[in-house]
C-alpha cells in the first residue's frame, strides 16, 4: 500500500503485521479490550456534550477508531472523539444543524488527507506551545462550564452558547439545584480522583459509571427517587449500528453556500485534529521508543473523518489519554486499537439499555474531569514565569476560545504570536555604520582589527535581511551623508526576502544615482543565488560582490585610490 512518488502514504498496520507473532497477539488482546472498556464512558459523555448523543459518540469511536488503527502511521494511536472537539460540534450544530456539521467534517476530512498528501506533518508540529497550551486550556474551561447544568441537576432546557451568558443562566436557576443529581456527581468525582491510588488499571471513569448507575437504580427502585435524570431521558438509545446517509442540509440552503460558510469551521477542526493527534503519536513515540510518519498519520486521520459523517458520527482525531492507556497495558501495533473498536461495537449492539440508565450527572463528573486534565493548570503556571510574549500569547489564546471560539483564538493567537517573533527577530537583528575602522572576528584567533578606506562607509548587517530588517536598514541608509563608497558587509545575514532583496535594490539604486559605489561583502551562496536571481549582481557589477571582508577592503581601497587622482 506504500504509495510511491510524492506521497508518504504508510500505514503502520502493514509493516506490524510482517512479523506479527502469538505473543503480540496476546498483549494486543488485552491492551484493546482495556481500552475499549476504558473509552466506553468517554465516548458516551463526548457524544452527549457534544449536542448528538450516545449513539453518535460510540459510532465515531467505532469507525474512526478502526480507520486510524488501519490507515494510521502510529503503532499505537487511539482514534475517537475528544473533549477538544465539544465546543466546535455544539457551536456548528446550533448554527448550521447536524447536516452542516457532517459537511464540515467531511470538509476537515479532506482538509487532513491534502496536509498529509503535500508532507506537512512535519511542518504542523512546529505550532507555536503557548498556543496550544492557551487553546487547551480555554477548551477545558468551557467544558467544564457546559457541564455545570447536568451536574447541579437544574433541568434547563436550552442552556445559552456563549460562555458568559451561560454562567448568568446558571446563577439565575441555582433555586433548582437537585441535590441528589449533585450527589451523584460529586461522588463521582470523588471515586475518579481515588481510584488511581487503589488500582492504575481500571479506570476510575467507568467504576463511577458503574456504581453510580447501580445507585440511581436503587434509589428510583426502592426509594422512590425519580429526580435523577439519566440518558435514557433525554436521548435515543443505542440500537445497533446506523445506515449509511448522505447528511440533509437546512431547507433552501446549498450545498455551495453551506460549504462556504463552513470553510473556517472545517479549518479549525482540520488544525485541531492534526495537532492533537500529531502530538498524541509524539508523547507516544516517546514512551515506546518508536517513530510514526506524521504524514501517513494525518492521512489516516482525514480518511476517518471523511467516512464518519455518512454514519452519523463527529469529528474525530488520536486521544493521548486512550493511546496511553493502550500503551500502559501492553500495546504495541495497530491491532491493539482494532480489537478496542470491536468492544465498543458489543456494546452498541448489545448493551444500549443499559447506556441509558447512566445518569446525567455521573456523566457530568466524568467531563469535568477530563476538563481538569486537559487544563494543563501546571503547565500554565510554569509558563507564566517566561517572558511576557509568551503569556500574552497564552492568555490571549485562552480568552479568545473560553468567550468567543476556537476558530477565532487560533487566528489571533497565530497572529500574535508571529508578530512577536518578528519583534524578536528584529530586535536580534543589528545594523551599524563603521566609518574609520573595524573589528574581524575570528573563530579560535585573535581578533583582527582593519582599518576602513578613505571614502568609505560600512554597513554591517548582523542577522537575517527580511522585511521588517529591511526598512530599518534603508531609513538608515536615507538618513545619512553618505560616502562615495558603501560597503554592506553581509556575513551574518543568513536569508534575504523579497522585500529585503526590493530595499536592497532601492539602496543600489539610490546610491548609483548619487555616483556612489556599492560593495557587497561576506555573500554566502544562498543569499548570492537569491540576489542573482533578482539581478543585483549584474546591477551591482559582478567584481563588486565579495565573499570576504579583505577582498571587499581592498576594492574599496582600490575604487578610494582612482577618486583621489
């Protein structure tokens, strides 16, 4: 299936099964069962917190569990939906309905396979921390505040999108705090938060689920309380697995238009999936000591959102917490997170009445939870000792996506955080004007000292020669009573741009216009191919680019030599 050419298309699964063996077999087993177990209630609460439903949380933990585990390039990443995804869904569900979410998916989908065709898995990683850090933290904040009405039990119907305006609905309805519900998911917290201080492997979620499920069912059958809301009250239950559908849009609405409108959406959520599950597979790679091809997993990935939506699922990507857990238990090739789907295929098909009796508010402490442990609460503290670029651009990313969205934060924090980087760049980056003499520096020597031609002015640019550089170096060119001859001693400059390659020529220009001569000096081979390639070369004249400070001295003092006769 290795795709040759340009594309860098190669699953895991297939180099894993050559020498595939019974004892793999066995630790595969046992890893994907676990985890199966393991993502039966996170499947449940993202569907739900979503806007969908159980049904539709275990369908995308289904098929796209199996497609990332067949098409992926990690051995070990679980695919299925995450908590970063709830805000989006629940925001374009509101907006544009289940069908515009299936066509935004498909869109990010597409969106995910192109990035891996054109080799930008690479490139992706390299997403600047603090964002990541800011958005993460902001998502986790908003979840734990959708949480807040199933938690309380407050029964309302239809609970605000925008963060503020919810928590105002929220204070507005505490008079209906139903304290069994509270209860319920108050010791369901408690049992998550104990459960690994008793046992690592069984996962303190699903020992909630499950006794708080048992608890609610005695306390409705055998003292009456009916309070206490469960799936089964609010949603469908899971009844086997759905048929293929080609998703409906809103009456009177185009296809065109819809996928237009959607086009941002479909970004974030094509941005988001690359980068959780890129860095999923890298913390994994770290544990196991392997390497995955982000390229092949970023295919991988858009093929299992492509397929998804026509079965009613959401937006999915790799969930370090579940890719962990596979790992901890033994895990070590795709097969494990196969076996994983098939568990939550047993349960769909068989289990779904009991899916329903899970109350709301059980749910609710399961998601708050997995908001606190994607709130990286430490990780923010840490970086809010480093320099203050990066705490802007952290909570900057972080306010954005609690009070607006995603989309808007990453723009923003993006942004920012290139604008800051320019900033430092351009703070790195030196120019001066040397009239008399000079320092040579050399590596393991003394340094040398040479002494500047009559005539002559250097201009020394330490540090890349980009747009923002650029400006700088012709304000300051403009500014003074130039020489008849000007050195530009460009040793240190690592890149040019094109408006560092237009200023330059402005300066060359200018300067032959005034009957100056200008020298360019220390020209390495990528700057020089980029400056012949515009014409400064030939502009500049061939004898007058030098790849040495000496060589460009002794023209100057050559040139100095002809204007005193």
């Amino acid at each position: 299936m290795k795709l040759r050419g340009a594309i860098d298309f190669q699953p895991k699964l297939l180099s894993c099964l050559r020498n595939y063996n019974k004892e793999t077999l066995s630790r595969d087993l046992m890893a994907g069962i676990i985890v199966g177990i393991v993502a039966i209630p996170l499947a449940i609460a993202f569907g739900i917190a979503s806007g969908v439903g159980p049904t539709e949380g275990l369908v995308t933990a289904i098929f796209a569990g199996f497609l990332i585990s067949v098409f992926g390039g990690s051995k070990v990443q679980i695919g299925g939906p995450t908590g970063a995804f709830i805000i989006i869904i629940y925001g374009v569900i509101q907006q544009y309905g289940l069908g515009g979410l299936a066509i935004a998916t498909v869109m990010a989908g597409i969106m995910l396979i192109l990035m891996g065709v054109f080799k930008l898995g690479t490139i992706i990683k390299f997403m600047p921390y603090p964002i990541i850090v800011g958005f993460t933290g902001g998502i986790a904040i908003t979840i734990f505040s959708t949480q807040m009405n199933d938690l309380f039990g407050l029964g309302i119907e239809s609970v605000p999108a925008n963060f503020i305006d919810k928590w105002i609905c929220y204070f507005q309805h505490l008079n209906q705090i139903n304290w069994w519900s509270l209860g319920i998911g108050l010791t369901s917290i408690l049992m998550i938060c104990l459960m690994p201080k008793i046992s690592k492997k069984i996962p303190g979620s699903l020992v909630a689920i499950i006794v708080m499920t048992l608890a609610t069912w005695l306390l409705k059958r055998y003292a009456g309380v009916d309070s206490i809301q469960t799936i089964a009250d609010l949603y469908e239950l899971p009844s086997g697995l759905p048929s293929f559908s080609i998703p409906s849009l809103a009456e009177g609405a185009s296809l065109f238009d819809t996928a237009q409108q959607l086009l941002p959406v479909a970004f974030t959520i094509a941005m988001l999936g690359a980068i959780e599950s890129l860095l999923s597979a890298m913390v994994a790679d770290g544990v196991i000591g392997d390497r995955h091809n982000s390229n092949t997993e970023l295919i991988g990935q858009g093929i299992a959102n492509v397929v998804v939506p026509f079965f009613g699922g959401i937006p999915a990507t790799g969930a370090i917490a579940r890719t962990m857990a596979n790992i901890n238990n033994g895990g070590r090739t795709p097969v494990a997170g196969i076996v994983h789907t098939f568990v939550l295929l047993f349960v769909l098909l068989f289990l779904g009445g009991l899916v329903g009796s899970i109350p709301m508010s059980c749910l609710a402490g399961v998601l708050i939870m997995v908001a606190y442990n994607m709130s990286g609460w430490r990780t923010i503290r840490s970086m809010c000792r480093q320099e203050k670029s990066t705490v802007i651009v952290l909570f900057t990313t972080l306010f954005l996506t609690v009070i607006f969205d995603l989309t808007i934060a990453i723009e923003v924090g993006l942004v920012l955080a290139i604008g800051l980087f320019m900033k430092r760049i351009m703070e790195s980056t030196h120019i001066s004007v040397l009239k008399k003499e000079m320092e040579v520096h050399h590596d393991g020597e003394k340094d040398e000292r040479l002494i500047i031609p009559r005539h002559t002015e250097v201009y020394e640019i330490d540090g890349p020669f980009f747009f923002g550089i650029a400006t700088k170096f012709e304000e300051m060119a403009r500014m003074r009573n130039a020489k008849p001859i000007r050195i530009v001693r460009m040793r240190k400059v690592s890149f040019i741009d094109a408006t560092g390659l237009h200023n330059l020529e402005i300066f060359i220009t200018a300067s032959q216009q005034q009957h100056q001569q200008v020298i360019l000096s220390g020209v390495n081979e990528s700057v020089y191919h980029e400056i012949e390639r515009a014409g400064l070369v030939d502009k500049v004249g061939r004898e007058n680019v030098l790849d040495h400070i000496h060589k460009a001295i002794k023209r100057a003092e050559d040139l100095s030599k002809a204007l005193d006769k």
